[in-house]
C-alpha cells in the first residue's frame, strides 16, 4: 500500500513531463542494468517463433522458388504471434491504475532498448582488435552481422561493427523511443517484436525466402519513419547538409533503405566511409559506400556509439523542450 501511494506521489509530481520522465527512467535502468541476464523475453518470443516457424514453413517443397501460399503463412505467424501480444498490452495497461501504469510503461519500454548492450556488444569486438587478438574479435564480430568473417582484417572487422552501432542505433534504442513517443507501449511491443521476426526470418535462403518476406516488408514499413528521424539525429551532429544528402544518394542506393540512410548520415557525421566488399554464405558482394571522407579504423568502434548516444540525448530533450513550452504557454 505504501509502495503503491509512493508511485502515485512521484506519477502525480511528473505528470506535466510524464512523457520525457518514463523516457529518462528508462534509459537510466538501461545504463545501470541493461539487458537481463536470463530469461529476457525475445528468448522466450524466438522459441514460439522457432515452433511456428517449423510447424508452417514448407520451404522443402518450393525448391528454392518463391511461394505466394507460403508468404501468406509467414503473414499468419507474423500476426499470430505480435498482434495479440499488442492488444493484450493494450487492454491490460488502460485498466491499471496510474501510477502502476507509469511503473509498467517504463520498465516495458527499458526492456525493448538496448543501448548499453550495443556497447557492451561494440568493445567485445574493440578490445580484442586493440589487443590483436584477431581470432577474439572475429568470433564477437560474428555475434553483430551475419557476413562471412573467418578471414576479416582488423579493418574490415571495425567497419563491420561500425556499421551494426549505427544501423543497431536505430532498431534497438531510437525507434523504440519514438514508438513510444507517437503510440505508446504498444507501437514499443509492435516494433521490438517485428524487429526480431525480421531477424529470425527475413532472409533471401531458401528457407525464408517465401515465408519471411511478410516479416521483412513489415520492418521495412515500420522502420520507415524512424529511420528517417534517427537519420536527422545523427545528421544533428554535423555536417547536416553532408549528412542528409549521403542519406538520400546512398541510403536509396543500399541494399536496406532504412539501414542505408541512418548508416549514410552517421557514416558522414564521423567522417568516415562504410560499405565494401564483403562475404554472406562464401559468395562475394560489393555494398554500396555510405558516407565520406577516411576508412574506418579501430578507434571508430566507440565512436559510433558516441553518435548513438547524442541521437538519443538529443531526442529527450526536445520531447522535454516541447513538454516545457506546451506545460508553460498552453
């Protein structure tokens, strides 16, 4: 009880800045706690996935040709598995009481960001590079993208890295911040939860082709509005113009529209050149360049997550600037 009348005091106390107070709380447990170490959800949520998947994915049969009946059950796995999910959060948060909303709402939103874990990510492979333990950082460079990395170069492994903080930026901290900026806990759970089928499905194999092609167009559309606002975040960082003319040159030219453009503009932003040659399954490709100026080098890592975490900074504080002046003239 008394716990209970302690939320409601604080809830009452922040309500003109309630918005920009559940953002702030959330990104501090992130920084002191970060990600649980057992039973987080997306553990629990893949091996529903995984069953689904098993269950409704006749990909041995298509011989590698795309299947519209199959797509159609990747489309049904998708909504099984998200919409309810989305309801339910829905229904059950409009019934709790406000302070035991505000808690809810902040500790929701902390568990879909992943701020301190891209940094804790980046210097797995960062300090191994620095210590040219090469084979190190190849096998945590594997655990960030999904290229072929028994034979990158320090280089090539910075690059690589580089690339996932600036793209991760987006997808695991800055849409779920602006999610719940436009739509609350819900949109928060649509996107994490899209993000990771995206992740687990949206593949151009054999085996996702057909039926990860819903899971990665809803990714696509989602990440789409975002991605332009994080692509202004880190082109807040200067050069602007640079910035967002890379973003719309390159990020239309990548083979991810909303990668390109958030990785083109943080590229630009630390003057720095992402893209290149690279290996997915032994078979070579070339990506299109993003940004200018230097190639990465290993000190790059960390500052890429510099640009992640201005982005983020910058975000709060103009919901908290738009709170103030709507709290102070309306």
């Amino acid at each position: 009880m008394l716990d209970e009348q302690w939320l409601l005091q604080v809830s009452r106390l922040l309500s003109p800045f309630s918005l920009t107070s559940i953002l702030v709380l959330a990104l501090m447990l992130d920084y002191f706690l970060g990600e649980p170490k057992k039973y987080h959800y997306l553990v629990g949520f893949g091996n529903i996935a995984n069953f689904l998947e098993k269950h409704l994915n006749h990909y041995q049969k298509l011989h590698n040709e795309f299947s519209l009946h199959n797509a159609f059950l990747g489309a049904i796995a998708w909504c099984l598995l998200i919409l309810p999910l989305c309801y339910f959060s829905y229904y059950l948060l409009s019934k709790l009481p406000l302070a035991i909303q505000f808690a809810v709402e902040t500790v929701t939103l902390y568990l879909a960001l992943g701020l301190k874990s891209l940094n804790q990510h980046a210097m797995q492979v960062f300090k191994p590079l620095q210590q040219g333990d090469l084979s190190a950082a190849r096998h945590y460079t594997g655990y960030l993208v999904s290229r072929d990395t028994q034979d990158l170069t320090a280089k090539d492994m910075s690059r690589a890295t580089v690339e996932s903080m600036l793209e991760n930026g987006h997808d695991a901290v800055i849409a779920s911040l602006i999610f719940y900026i436009i739509g609350g806990i819900p949109l928060v759970i649509l996107h994490r939860l899209s993000n990771t089928l995206d992740a687990m499905w949206g593949y151009k194999t054999a085996r996702f082709n057909s039926f990860g092609y819903f899971s990665a167009r809803a990714d696509d559309v989602l990440g789409f509005l975002t991605g332009k606002i994080c692509t202004l975040l880190y082109a807040l960082q200067q050069p602007f113009i640079a910035a967002m003319k890379n973003a719309y040159l390159q990020g239309n030219q990548y083979k991810s529209h909303n990668g390109g453009w958030v990785m083109a503009a943080g590229a630009t932003v630390m003057n720095r050149v992402l893209g290149g040659k690279v290996s997915y399954h032994g078979q070579s490709a070339q990506l299109t360049q993003l940004g200018q100026g230097k190639k990465v080098n290993i000190d790059d890592i960390p500052r890429s997550i510099s640009v992640v975490q201005v982005a983020t900074i910058t975000l709060v504080v103009l919901v908290f600037s738009y709170q103030l002046i709507s709290y102070i003239f309306v």
